[in-house]
C-alpha cells in the first residue's frame, strides 16, 4: 500500500491507462480518473475505490499529482490548455505527468507555461503492451529534475517495473520516440522481409523456424509473429496511427537536430503507406505485413500462408 499523502489524477483510460489507472488505486492512492468517451473503464475503477471526475479542471483541483496517458501533443494540449483544462485547477506545488508518447518541443513548452504557475512537469513515456500495463510491469523512461522523479517515482512505480531516469524534461520524450524508432523499423523490416520470402516459394512457418530462437530473435519479434504465425490479431495492440505520428514527431525531431534520417523516413513511409491504403483504428503494427503483401499483388486478404486472417484486407 501506498505510504503517501498523494492524490492522484488520472486522465487517458485507454488500452494503456486503464490498467495503470487500475494499479495506482490498488495499491493505496487516493485515484480521481476522468473519462472522455469510453465508460467502461471508468465504472470498472470507481468499482475499486476510485472517484469520477466531470473534467479535467475538476480532477486537477482534486489531485496533486496528474498522470495523462492520451494519444499524442494534440490531446495533451488540450487537456492541459483547453476551456476546462488542468491549467484552470492546479494547484502551484502539483505535477503532472504526461506518459503519452509526446513530440518534445511541446513537452518543453507545456513544462514552461506550468513551470510559471508553479507546477512541475514530468514526461514518462511507455514501453511494452496494455497486458503488462494491467500487471503494473511496464518499463517507463523519465525526463525530469531529480527532485521531481524522487518524488514521483512511487507513484510511476504502481505501474512500471523498470523505471529508468534518462534525464531533464524533454529527455524522456526524445527516447521513447528513439526507441520506437527501433521497434517500428523492426516491424516495418519484418513485414517486408516476410512478404518477400512468400514471393520466393518461403512460407512464414519456414521463415519463423529459422529466425526464432537465433540471434535475430528478440521479444518484439515474437509479438508481432504472434499474428503472423498464430493469426492473433492482438498479438501487440498498437495501433498503426499510433505508429505513423510517433515516426512523424521522430522525423521533426531529427530536423530539428539537422540529423539525416533516410531510414527513419523509410520507416515513417511504410506505415503511411499502411494507414494511407485503409489501416483503421484496430489495426495493430503486426498487420503491417497484410498491407505490404497486398501492395505487391498479394490480394485482399493480405500475405498467404499466415497463421490467421486478415484484419482489415476485406474492406
């Protein structure tokens, strides 16, 4: 149980905020949670003890932590600037931590129009998936002063199992959009190395025999075979949008850097691709390989030979 006079605020009851949300109140804080469209989860959490919130005005003058865990900079900035928004009920000594994977220059920004009214700002950024959101073992990377993350980290630690403090605001943005760099590229590699093995006469079972279990083996591999070779659609729920704006704000990142990124931007492209060609709201990364099998002539249920069915190749 939680040793702590922390009320905590929770906004973003999605497939990850759901689970989060479920392990702070079960583990002693006092949660307010406030749910924009979705009720479910919102009933399932005030059936454990938390209070609802009509707004996020209300569940900021609740709380003196608040945790946003929303899609991207858009949300945040709404919820955080918006008629009704957090900047209306904070109270100066409060933080909120925005664990959306975030475009950093609006992470700074955001931290400097709180910072004035005396809140601090922590951005916390996710890695892995919604089942160990719901078994508090998340892994989380933090951009914050130390004396901030000290003080937060017992609540960050209701929901992640390996917390690591990358640096100052901003920092933990910019890694998580460095790692999801990788793992997208992965995926982005993956699909087309399958749809190509298909093309010459390699079915996806021989391909998995081969890479599973050797040095190309890794755990994001094996989730996204999960649909390939087992047809498990939810094999790692995460969408493609979702991956298309996380390689967009990478993209601005490097600009930004004057880094060149070919790979990135062939990366980002694939996804665009995907998404451009029909990917909808519950089309996970895995299903990338549908897309880029029916791009090169595969039909419409996407690469032959997979263990399951096409999400979305019928439409």
């Amino acid at each position: 149980m939680a040793d702590t006079e922390e009320t905590v605020g929770f906004i973003g009851l999605g497939l990850m905020g759901h689970g989060m949300a479920k392990n702070v109140v079960e583990k002693g804080f006092a949660l307010t949670a406030f749910a924009h469209r979705n009720r479910k989860p919102l009933e399932d959490l005030v059936g454990r003890g938390a209070r609802e919130a009509a707004t996020a005005q209300e569940v900021a003058e609740r709380s003196s932590v608040v945790v946003l865990c929303v899609t991207g900079s858009r949300e945040v900035e709404t919820i955080v600037r918006g008629e009704k928004g957090l900047a209306n009920g904070l109270k100066p000594g409060s933080v909120v931590i925005d664990c959306s994977t975030s475009d950093p220059n609006s992470t700074i920004a955001l931290a400097e129009f709180l910072a004035d009214r005396g809140v601090d700002y922590v951005d916390a950024p996710l890695s892995r998936t919604p089942k160990e959101a719901w078994e508090g073992t998340l892994d989380t990377m933090v951009g914050a002063e130390p004396a901030v993350f000290a003080r937060v980290r017992p609540v960050i630690a209701t929901w992640a199992a390996k917390i690591v403090h990358v640096g100052g605001i901003g920092d933990g943005h910019r890694m998580k959009l460095l790692n999801n760099f990788v793992s997208l590229g992965y995926a982005a590699i993956y699909a087309e190395a399958l749809v190509l093995a298909e093309k010459v006469g390699i079915s996806p079972q021989r391909f998995d025999a081969v890479i599973r279990g050797g040095r190309m083996d890794c755990g994001f591999y094996q989730t996204f075979m999960g649909y390939t070779i087992d047809g498990n659609r939810e094999a790692h729920r995460f969408t493609l949008s979702n991956a298309l704006k996380d390689l967009t704000y990478l993209e601005s990142m490097a600009d930004a850097a004057r880094v060149a990124n070919p790979l990135g931007n062939a990366t980002k492209n694939a996804f665009a691709m995907a998404v451009s060609g029909g990917g909808g709201p519950e089309d996970y990364v895995p299903h990338l390989v549908d897309h880029v099998a029916r791009l090169n002539g595969a039909g419409p249920d996407g690469l032959p030979g997979k263990g399951g069915k096409s999400g979305s190749g019928g439409r």
